[in-house]
C-alpha cells in the first residue's frame, strides 16, 4: 500500500463544490483555456505524483476489463 501525501485531506462533496466556484474565477479560466499541450505535458513530468499521460499509443494497448461481481459467502 503506498502512503498517503500529508497534503491529501478528506473533504464533503458541498467543500468541494464550494472551492471549485471559488477558484473558477475569469482569470483562472483563461490561463487554464490557454494551457497548451506542451504545458500539460511538463506539468505532468515535473510532478513525481502525476499519472502518467495517456497518449495514443496507451489506448491502442488499453483492453476493458468488466469485474465479476462478488458473490457473497455461504
């Protein structure tokens, strides 16, 4: 199991939909709209806790995968 970030906190759903309106302010929604593929491409290398980018040659490899459902014991 990996270790959580001590910058991870849980928070509610009316938190998270509060901070969202709060930051998603005209300023930052055009810096975000300007944001170039290349800039997210660095983003992504400079930050060790990013997932990987997933490009074409991820989803000509990607397969789906349905889980059974788990049956419950006796």
């Amino acid at each position: 199991m990996t270790k959580k970030s001590e910058n991870i906190r849980q928070i509610s759903r009316e938190e998270a939909d509060a901070a969202a309106k709060a930051w998603a302010t005209p300023e930052n929604l055009a810096w975000f709209d300007a944001l170039t593929d290349e800039d997210i491409a660095k983003q992504i290398a400079d930050n060790p806790d990013a997932a990987p980018e997933l490009d074409d040659e991820w989803f000509e490899n990607a397969r789906l995968v349905i889980p059974l459902k788990n049956k419950k014991a006796a």
